[in-house]
C-alpha cells in the first residue's frame, strides 16, 4: 500500500527523513558529481518534506520551501529511478500540493532541470524567464497558481 508522509522539524532525523536524504542525494546529487552538503540542508526544520512509502520503504520525497505567506518553492524533487515513468511522481505532487494549498499556499515556484520540464507540465507548472545554470546543468524557472483552481 502507498502512503504519502508529510513531516516538519520534529521528525528531522527520524528513519524516513534519513531515507528521504539518502534518495536526495543518490538521484540529484551523486549523477552530477556532488552530494548533499550542509548549504543544501540548511534550513530544512522549517521546509514542508513529503514522501512516498510502500512498506515503510520510501519511493520517492519533494521538500517545499515557504518563500512567503502565499507561495512556496518546490525543490528536490526525486523519485527511485526505477519506478520513475510509472506515474508515482505525479501521484506524490498532488498529494503533497493538496497539503500546502490547505495550509493555506496558493503559488508554488521553481527551477526545474530541463529533463523535467514536461512532467512538471502535466501537472499544469508554466515556465517563466530563460534558461540558467544551476548545479552545472540546464534550468528553468517554473511555477503554478491554484488560488483559482480545485484540487
């Protein structure tokens, strides 16, 4: 059975978030030469985390950044590679969407790497500006309002 998890500062530490930082950097930092440092974690205590489980194994997590009281920043993003295409993904945004727009978020944003920019557009992101480097690769920023929208 999958379950979504949603967690703040108190389970920081706890066996999912340990899972969640292990996946983190395996599928975003480890392909491009890097890892997780403490710049990257700084701050985490006060970030919306969510998960994807099956039998207490994490799938796949997205860390949601409060920029302001009405727009949060999507990041880290990540989903096991294998079960990547296979609609987990979307299944974890929306439920992790669902969640921030309840506790009252309306506009996500993001930089989004270009190999992602169409799933992130089947979930209805736009993009916005040009291209830029970040990480050594190709981004773009991203973003979605729902103020007008049902989830």
């Amino acid at each position: 059975m999958l379950a979504v998890w949603k967690y703040l500062k108190k389970s920081l530490g706890s066996k999912q978030y340990e899972q969640e930082l292990i996946l983190r950097n395996k599928s975003l930092r480890e392909p491009l030469g890097l890892s997780l440092s403490e710049v990257d974690l700084n701050g985490e205590e006060q970030q919306y985390h969510f998960g994807l489980f099956a039998d207490n194994k994490i799938l796949g997590c997205v860390v949601f950044k409060i920029i302001n009281n009405s727009t949060v920043k999507l990041r880290q993003m990540a989903i096991q590679t294998t079960l990547q295409g296979k609609g987990f993904g979307s299944k974890l945004i929306n439920k992790a969407e669902q969640q921030i727009y309840k506790l009252g978020y309306k506009n996500i944003e993001m930089s989004a790497r270009f190999t992602a920019i169409k799933f992130y557009q089947k979930l209805s992101y736009s993009t916005l500006g040009k291209p830029f480097v970040e990480q050594g690769i190709q981004h773009i920023k991203m973003y979605k309002n729902t103020a007008n929208k049902s989830l």
